[in-house]
C-alpha cells in the first residue's frame, strides 16, 4: 500500500472487506490468486491485493500510452512521406 499514491491507499482503505473481497473474485487473474484463496484472506491480505491489482493496472495503461504515442508518432511520420512524395 506504501507503493501507492495518498489518495488511491486512502480509497482502498475506505473499501468495504465485502468489496475488496468482491474486486478481488472478479479478477482473479489479475490477483494471481484462486478462488479460495480470496475468500480465506483477512482484510490486511485483501488490501494488499487490491494495491498490487492497482499498481498492476497502472503499469499497464502506462504501457498503453507509451505504445498509443509511438503509433501515434509512426502515423505521422508516414503522413509526411506521403505528403514529400
């Protein structure tokens, strides 16, 4: 949790245990935990999986951004030949 901005631990923190428990059914291969697993875990286990699901997800839209500016940056350099041409 200490990985996370102030405001995403504060939001999580505020999260009811059903719903940890719920956000963590619901994407379990995110989670990288089994069923069981999810239900057996107390609530400090659940917000730590919540954090790691988050950080997760954040890496990834972080990738998907890099990846959208440099197609992005290739469409308009294809543009520019076409247009020299």
């Amino acid at each position: 949790m200490e990985s996370l901005p102030e405001i995403d631990a504060k939001c999580i923190y505020k999260m009811s245990t059903e719903r940890l428990r719920a956000t963590g059914l619901s994407k379990l291969e995110l989670a990288e935990v089994t069923v069981e697993q999810v239900a057996q875990m107390p609530r400090p286990a659940l917000s730590d999986m919540m954090a790691k699901m988050h950080l997760v997800l954040r890496e990834q839209a972080g990738d998907l951004h890099t990846l959208a500016a440099a197609e992005g940056d290739a469409a308009e350099l294809e543009q520019e030949s076409a247009v020299a041409l």
